[in-house]
C-alpha cells in the first residue's frame, strides 16, 4: 500500500513537470494514450501505448506498451528496453525502482541494474539517500549503490520525504536512525507521527513538522528535536498537536488548550476551552481559533491576535473580478456581522445583522436596520438597506426581492428586471434563473425573465419540485386538477378531483368518485370506472418492475395488466389489506 500512495505522489510531481514540457500535451482514448503537440498534431499516436507519464525533466516517458514497462523519448525512441513488468519514475538520484520475472531492484536512467534484483520490493529513494527494501517478511535501507545500510531485519520500517532520519521497528517499538545506519534512539517509541506539509507547489511530509517530532510512549505524547533531546517530556500533555511551519503548536491538558512554541515554552497558557486550526475545503491553515467562554480569538501564524470577540466564522470566497479571494464571514459579540481576510484585514466591516455568503459571486445579500440590501465586495450598495426580504440560491444569477409587500426581480448588479407587482415570486426548481412561479390577485402563474407568460395566472394552486414527480407542473383550479409542461403546454386538462402520478404512463385519476389511470398525454390506459384503485409503488420505483395493478368495483377486488385486462378476481380483502394497509381504512 505504501509503495501505491509514494508512487501516486510521484506522478503527480512529474505529470506537473512534464504536462508542457516542449510544448508537447499527453492525449488518451480507446485504452492507449499518445502526445500532440502544441498545434494538436499527433506526435505519439494513439493505438500504440497503454500508458504515457508525462516528459521527465530529463525528456525521457515512461511507458506501457504489450504489457510491459519501459522509457521512450517523444520521437519513440526507445530509451530503456520494456523489460520490465513495472517501472517507477526517476527521482533526484537518477535511479527508479523496477520489478521483472517477480524481483524488484532499481535501474538508472541508462537501464543499466543498480539495484539487484534480489528483493520483493524496493520503494523510492528520498532525502536520506535511502530507499526501503523488503524481503522474505524483513525490512531494511539500501543506499543509491546498493548497499544495505540498514539490514533486512526488522518488521516494519519507514521514512519521511524530506527528512535524513528514518525509523525501524522491532517487538512493535520504534526506533530512529541515521542515514549511515547508526541507532540514534532507542526502541521505545509506540508511534511516531508523519505530518504533512503543503505549499502551492507541492505536497510532502516530516517528521519534523515545526522543527519537533511528536513520538508516543505508553500511548502518551512527548516531542523531540532532530538530535532526538527531549523537548516537552511525556506526561506533560494530555495531547500534542503538530507544530506550525513557525514551530507553534496546540497542546491540551485536563481539557484545556494552549500554545507552546518549538521550545517547549507555553505562549499561550492553558486556559482556553478549545485551540483549533480553521479547515478551508480539505486544507489546514496555520491560524489559530482560541475558544473561551463562547467568545473566539483569532490568532495569525506567528500567534498574533489578529482578530477578537467573535462568536462564530465560516469560510466564504468573494469574486475579486481577475481572481478569488478565500475570506472569513465572522460574526462578533454584538451579533454583527463581517468579513475579513486570513491576514486579517477587513473587507467587509462589523455592521450588518445578517450577511449571506458570497460563495464565489460579486455581489451578497445584507441586512442593516432590520431592512435587507444587496453589497458587493468593496462594501458598495447596489439595493438601498429598504427591503423586506431578498433572496438567491447559490446558482441563480438574479435577486428576489420584497419590497411594499410587493415581490419583484433584480439582476446582480441591482438592476430592476421585473416589476414590484406580485404577491409572491419563487424560482422554478429546473431553471431557477430563468422561470419563475408568481401570485397575483391570488392566483398563481409562471413567467419568464423578461416577463412573458408560460402558464396563465389563473390558478389555485402550482407545483415547483415534486419527488419522483415529472418534469411538469401540477395546477389545481376550481377543486379540479391538471398538469402541464415546463414549456407551459396543457398536458392533462384540468378536470380531475384527484391526480396522483406514477410514472408518465402511470397517472391515478378520479373524476365524479370513479378512478381510472392515464398517460401524461392524458390516454386511457384503465378507465374511470372503479372505486379504488392500487399501484405497488414500490415495484415501480426501487425494483424497477412493472407494476402490480389492483382495483375496487362494487366491492370485489381484482388485478388487471397494465392492457387493462383482468389476471385474477375476487382477491381477499385481507391480501390487499396487507399488501396496501396506508390505503385502507376501515
């Protein structure tokens, strides 16, 4: 598993070198892959190779072809013979690890072995100048000549990407040591933790994350620095969180948190309810959020206040126009509401009693005085603070506004595109930027953006989303019901004292207290002629079966085809009871 995650992270750094490397572009389709160049001309067809990397540094692809891997150039020149039944990527040694006739060893960028094929597996070489080797159940170092530094004696070993110690285990103690095999600890260590790191341009982790290592004893916490001294001596903490790139770091006892620095001194003391690190999407931040009382702090990388008295924060991304902006939407003591940068810098200042996020737009909704206006990022009105209510959803690209107790529609930039006229106005749910259910006078309707009638306003009641429901409206008028399309076309005429919808060929009607079943294109399927009738739902929508159709005539139940012909009669009314008892009713 191990060698799977390394060497996935490894393609990624070489796919990131190498995806422009001359101008050349990797193309895949029908099970093979090829390159073109920067006017699309295929260079490597397609048909060829099962697998391309990118180009290496050193301009050479690893490939696939018949099964086997080896290395080309762009003009498929064969640079390494496909020997080998797996090959890696080059690291900064110049060696890559290859598998043939079931032994693993490492090769150089000439082909020649390195490595001897002698182990079951050898694993990438990092900073230590070492890789892992494994054989007949034993672990172990070699170096870049091959030479075992670390004999393949021990269960279990491990190293970091960045870091020259590596760590050996026996009797499922650990242990670390030198990169020229000697012992710098004992075996003692339960764990010792691989932290991650991350910058813009790449992904890789430590040991020594802040300058420490965090290392278990007695499933106790206790930190170390790169000459293995203890730091913060076990006991000291209940828990220990990784330091930051600045040697900071969270650490709690009984339940309450502070800071040390990579010391082990405390510059936060222990009396804070919860110290945490704000997560952004998967990312986590440097700063710190200090809890007490219900009131947070926020503190910069370097343990700088930099923001105080809030009672909450969210992450939120504002539309900058050339780029995007990550900000925190915080709420203060006074049930205020603003935004400020990670820096803490205020974008959008504490005066508002309620800001919605901007979720990657310009524009945002905002309340002051009771009364709702819409801002943009440099805290300009564009909707006077006069409104009774506004509302968007997160993909509309208009505001919905009620003003006077009268709705009407803006653009994001404040423009007026409907009138104030309605009584009500919501988005229909398949194109809520275009189409829009409104009341007027009591009745409902639909329109469009630029005000055109869909659907008459004319009716008592309009559907929007409906589960498992059609791509169509229900209408009700008069106690009578109907349906009609997105388009505003009548499907089914509004006649029917009930409608309940199935399927499109699957409609249950009654009319004048009979029941029949029609179509969307309102065709007979089983007349309205029957007392009740009973559809297995559950066939239709979670066994994907054709329905099971039983009805009720002058009290003998009976179940057709759905051609309307009778399968069997007389059917107990216990067999039904049981089959549909949220129908029946004694």
């Amino acid at each position: 598993m191990k060698k799977l995650i390394l060497t996935s992270f490894l393609f990624l750094i070489f796919a990131c070198q190498g995806q422009t490397s001359e101008n050349y572009k990797r193309i895949s389709g029908n099970n093979s892959w090829g390159f073109v160049d920067e006017n699309e001309k295929e260079v490597i067809p397609l048909g060829i190779y099962e697998f391309l990397n990118p180009i290496d540094e050193k301009n050479m692809i690893l490939a696939k072809k018949n099964g086997k891997d080896g290395y080309i150039d762009i003009h498929q020149n064969i640079l390494i013979a496909f020997d080998y039944d797996d090959l890696g990527v080059f690291t900064d040694n110049g060696l890559a690890p290859a598998t043939k006739d079931g032994k693993s060893g490492a090769i150089n960028r000439k082909g020649e072995t390195i490595i001897p094929f002698v182990y079951d597996e050898v694993n990438y070489f990092y900073k230590s100048g070492l890789a892992i080797v494994h054989k007949n159940g034993k672990y172990g170092f070699v170096n870049n000549q091959g030479e075992e530094i670390i004999p393949l004696i021990y269960e279990k070993v491990d190293q970091s990407m960045v870091d020259e110690v590596v760590i050996v285990s026996k009797n499922k103690k650990w242990a670390f040591f030198a990169n020229n095999g000697e012992q710098l600890t004992k075996f003692q260590f339960d764990k010792v933790i691989d932290l991650p790191i991350s910058n813009e341009k790449s992904h890789y982790s430590t040991y020594f994350k802040g300058g420490l290592a965090i290392v278990y004893l007695e499933n106790k916490p206790q930190l170390i620095n790169k000459n293995m001294q203890v730091i913060v001596p076990v006991g000291k903490y209940d828990y220990i969180e990784s330091l930051n790139k600045n040697g900071f770091g969270i650490v709690a006892k009984n339940n309450k948190y502070g800071i040390i620095n990579n010391q082990g001194q405390e510059v936060i003391p222990l009396e804070y309810n919860k110290i945490e690190h704000p997560k952004r999407y998967s990312n986590i931040l440097e700063l710190f959020v200090l809890e007490k009382n219900g009131t947070l702090q926020i503190f910069d990388e370097n343990i700088k206040p930099i923001k105080q008295n809030i009672l909450s924060y969210t992450w939120d991304k504002i539309d900058l126009g050339d780029y995007y902006i990550d900000v925190l939407l915080l709420k203060n003591n006074q049930n205020n509401y603003g935004i400020m940068t990670e820096e803490g810098k205020n974008v959008i200042p504490f005066e508002f009693e309620e800001l919605q996020a901007f979720d990657g737009e310009e524009t945002t909704i905002a309340k002051k005085n009771g009364k709702y206006g819409i801002i943009n990022f440099k805290n300009q009105n564009l909707v006077a603070f006069e409104n009774d209510e506004i509302t968007s959803s997160k993909f509309s690209e208009t505001y919905i506004v009620k003003h006077q107790n009268k709705f009407g529609i803006l653009d994001k930039q404040g423009n007026k595109i409907i009138d104030f006229v309605f009584e009500d106005i919501q988005p229909c749910y398949y194109d809520e930027n275009n189409k829009f259910i409104i009341k007027s006078n009591g009745k409902y309707g639909i329109i469009d953006l630029s005000g055109k009638e869909i659907i008459p306003t004319e009716y008592d009641e309009i559907s929007n989303w409906v589960e498992y429901g059609p791509e169509a409206h229900f209408v009700s008028k008069d106690n009578k019901k109907g349906m009609f399309s997105k388009e505003g076309k009548q499907l089914i005429p509004i006649v029917y004292d009930k409608l309940n919808y199935f399927t499109n060929n699957l409609i249950i009607v009654s009319q004048n207290k009979k029941y029949g079943i029609i179509d969307i294109s309102n065709k007979n399927v089983i007349p309205l002629k029957y007392d009740k009738i009973y559809l297995d739902w559950y066939k239709i929508y979670y066994e994907n079966q054709e329905p099971e159709i039983y009805v009720l005539k002058d009290k003998i139940y009976s179940q057709l085809d759905k051609n309307n012909k009778q399968i069997r009669t007389n059917i107990p009314k216990n067999e039904i009871k049981e089959k549909f008892e949220y129908y029946i009713k004694e």
